[in-house]
C-alpha cells in the first residue's frame, strides 16, 4: 500500500474547524482561533478565508468575529447510526460476552 504526504493545509483547516466548534457560542476571532491552535494568525485568517468562500465558515460584519454554517453539518450526512453502531458495538460486546460466558477455556 502506498504512503502518501498529509495535507497540512487540510489538517490546519480541520484544526481551525475544530477549534471554532469548542469556542463558546460557536463564534471566535481570527486572534482567538490562533491562540486557541497555535498556529499564527495570519495563517488562520487565511484559512478562515478559504472555510468563507468554500460556504463553511460566515463572519460577522458587526464584531469581525466568526461562526460555522449549517454547511458543516452536511459533511457528517454520509456518516449514519449503522456506522457508529458498528464502531461502538464490537468492543461493547465482546466485554458483555466475556461476562456472561465467563473466559475461554
């Protein structure tokens, strides 16, 4: 199987993602999110940029601060309850098993 390079554009924007879903009330400024990931501030206000244009990110003309759109929760559509479910169950199950069956012998 081939390895390949990660991202680190992807994986700052994800960061950037995730960093503004923890902030309280789901708004934040550029300032905060670079202090919150570590990465500098110019480097998240691109990023920032990049998340507005693609219609994940809006901001608040009023404060300059910003928030997620409702276009981030389409990206967790094609994650349904079977998948969670079968992410979760097996572990569960396996300890439920070994309690009631006692262990192998």
């Amino acid at each position: 199987m081939t390895k390949y390079a990660n991202v680190r554009g992807l994986s700052r924007g994800l960061q950037v993602l995730r960093a503004l879903n923890a902030m309280e009330n789901g708004r934040a400024t550029s300032q905060q999110l670079s202090e919150s990931t570590g990465l500098h501030r110019t480097t998240v206000r691109r990023l920032l940029e990049t998340l507005v244009e693609e219609g994940f990110v809006r901001r608040s003309t009023s404060d300059d601060s910003f928030r997620l759109t409702l276009d981030v929760r389409a990206l967790s559509e094609g994650f349904t309850d079977d998948e969670r479910i079968a992410t979760v169950a097996p572990p569960i199950m396996g300890r439920c098993c070994s309690a009631w069956c006692g262990p192998r012998t």
